[in-house]
C-alpha cells in the first residue's frame, strides 16, 4: 500500500528510540548493537502509515566523525525528502542527560545537534513533539522538564506546552502521554482508523 502519512523519530544514539517505538506499536525495530551501526532509517508500516526510526546521532563511541556527519545530512536529507508525507516529527531526548549535554556544548561555543535539529525541524514547519524519556532516572520531574523546555527556547513551566512535550519512561511502560499526542496528530489528518497502531499502554 502506498505511503500517505508518516511519524518519524528522531534523537541522538542510546535515548531509546527503538524502545519507544515497540511500547506503542507492539513491533520491533532492528537496531545495531552498537551506536551507529544503524546508518540508515528503518521502517515499520501499518496501512498506509510508516513509523521510522531514523539513526542515532551525536558523539559516537569508536565512529569517525567524518561518519557521524555524514549521518546527520542523511537524516536532514530524509526530513526534506518526505516533508510533505509526515504527520509529525517525534524527537526523543534522554531526560537525565539532555540538560548536562546542551551546556557542554554551549560552553564551547558550538550549537548542540538537539537543538539543531528542532530548529531545522521548526524551519520546515514540522509539528514536533519532544519526547523526555529516562524519566524514571529523574527526581524532580517538574524541575527537570521546566529546565529541558528552557533549553529549547520554550518558556517554562513546561506544563504550557502539554500539546507538544510527552515525559515518557519507555522502559517502565509509561508511554501513554506520547500515545496520546500522537492520536491527536493522527485525528488532525482525519484517521482515527489509524489509533490501533499506537497503543495507550
């Protein structure tokens, strides 16, 4: 069946795409052992919808940078490409990291690639939905998601931006918030037949 609609995720390597993915559809994704093994995106489809996982980016244990780059032009030639088709970028960000990560970068004076990618993302006028997994990891969850939407130039408190940031803990199985704002996309395109396929666990 031809492709009509698409939900892409996108995150650096080891944030728990894969994972994600198979708590809501039920459906594996093969992923490589180690990060950047998977150098290209990999598909599930139900009906005319395609889920993608696309590669892992950022630092890469053992990679050689020249890979690495080459890794994210593949993913922001693949957002370009198929611009038209999809419903709704999911970007995952590991909740317990995210924060210490961005101010490394930015003491450096380098932009960090999550923050990149959501304005390259925002550029193209994509809806995207910032998916804080880990959350089992973090303590103060309020806190943390308040400082995580101030990284991404949102103005906290994070609970203003319930319509677009889902704090999720794939391995607990609480996934339900990003379910939730997934439907909500797919309702938005008038395919509520398609809610099966993202399970409210």
């Amino acid at each position: 069946m031809h492709t009509k609609h698409e939900i892409i995720f996108a995150g650096r390597s080891n944030v728990g795409k894969s994972s994600l993915i198979k708590k809501l559809t039920g459906k594996s994704v093969k992923t490589g052992r180690r990060p950047g093994v998977t150098r290209k995106p990999v598909h599930i489809t139900f009906k005319d919808l395609l889920i993608t996982d696309l590669p892992g980016y950022g630092f890469l244990h053992g990679v050689p940078e020249a890979v690495s780059e080459s890794i994210k032009d593949a993913i922001v030639h693949y957002i370009e490409d198929n611009h038209d088709r999809i419903v709704c970028a999911v970007q995952v960000v590991d909740a317990s990291a995210f924060c210490e990560i961005v101010d490394r970068w930015q003491r450096r004076g380098e932009i960090p690639i999550d923050i990149e990618l959501f304005e390259f993302l925002c550029d193209l006028d994509m809806d995207t939905i910032i998916a804080a997994n880990k959350m089992d990891l973090v303590k103060d969850q309020d806190y943390k998601l308040d400082q995580i939407v101030e990284r991404f130039d949102l103005l906290p408190p994070w609970r203003q931006w319930l319509d677009m940031v889902a704090p999720v803990s794939a391995k607990k199985g609480d996934t339900s918030s990003l379910a939730a704002l997934l439907r909500d996309r797919l309702h938005r395109v008038g395919r509520d037949d398609l809610f099966r396929y993202v399970r409210m666990v």
